[in-house]
C-alpha cells in the first residue's frame, strides 16, 4: 500500500473510533457549564397571578427543583404524571418555568393534567431559560440550599433518573 493510502486508513480509523466513543453516549447526558455554579438569579410573574412577582431568592436555605416546562411540549407531557407524584411524596419543592408559551394555554393545561407546581413562573421572551441554558423542554434542575446548580435533566424526567440521580441527590442535598 503507498503513503497516501496508509494516511486515508488512518484517518478512517480515527473516524470510526470517535464514532463509535459517541454512539456509546447518553444524548440527555449534556455537560452544563452550569452545573456546579450559582444558578441565574430572575424575578418573573407567577403564572396564575401575573400582578405578583416571584424572586428566586425566595428559596435560598432549601434544595428545590425548577422544571422547565410548555403546554406545547410534548416531552412535558410525557414526564408529568412523575412529577405530579414526585410533588406529592414531597422530596423537595417543585417549581415551573413555564417557557415561551401562552399564559392561558399553560393554565388550561395545568388544569387538565394536575399541577405539580409549588409554583409556576411565566417566562414568555425566555431570557431566564436562557440565563439557565436552556436547550429545549423540558430540562430539570436541582439546585441546592445555597442556590448552586447540582444536576440537570435534559430531556423528560424518566423513573430511572428519579430514583437513581435526582432523589438520591436531594437527599444527600438536604444532609449537607
């Protein structure tokens, strides 16, 4: 075989390899450059009530989780009924981002599906998903009693991420 054709192997090789290194990857399991960091501080009006304003100072002292969510969205509906549970079992308090969606439309669908909502925020331009590095919902966030990012979901919550990642970590959240 000549030169140039050792060279054109090699450089198939290489492709292959990182190829196959990335089909073994989970695509929910994207990096955040949040994760370990001070989550984006926002006030936004409460869905339900858009005189009032919700600080996400508010609750700083507990580990809480923010869901970020849209009546448009089919994964969000996918992942609810886990929610809803997961809210009742009271492991820690669930917030919602209601992202680029319309205000009656999310009330509507809250009211059709259950709210598992402590509270809902309405983000209609979505900066704070934005700020948040919101890729597509929905995304989950746990977030520490210090208001430090510790986890996030892309993607539907699923049981398995429930039990294995994110109740374990707001456990040993809640211990620290």
């Amino acid at each position: 075989m000549t030169r140039k054709a050792w060279i054109v192997v090699g450089i198939f090789a290489v492709l292959v390899v990182f190829l196959a290194i990335g089909l073994t990857r989970n695509p929910r399991e994207v990096p955040s450059p949040l994760v370990g960091k001070a989550a984006p501080a926002f006030e936004l009006p409460f869905l339900a009530h858009p005189d009032k304003v919700f600080s996400s100072k508010e609750p700083l002292g507990n580990v809480w989780v923010l869901n970020v969510w849209a009546s448009w969205c089919v994964g969000c509906r996918e992942e609810h009924a886990l929610l809803v549970d997961f809210a009742k079992r009271g492991f820690a308090p669930l917030y919602g981002l209601n992202y680029k969606d319309k205000r009656e439309d999310a009330l509507r669908w809250l009211a059709k599906y259950g709210d598992p909502f402590k509270a809902s925020f309405y983000d209609i331009d979505g900066k704070v998903g934005f700020d948040y590095g919101v890729y597509g919902v929905p995304e989950t966030y746990v977030i520490d009693k210090k208001g430090v990012i510790r986890y996030k979901q892309i993607g539907p919550v699923t049981p398995e991420a429930l039990s294995e990642r994110i109740v374990p970590l707001i456990q040993e959240l809640k211990r620290e």
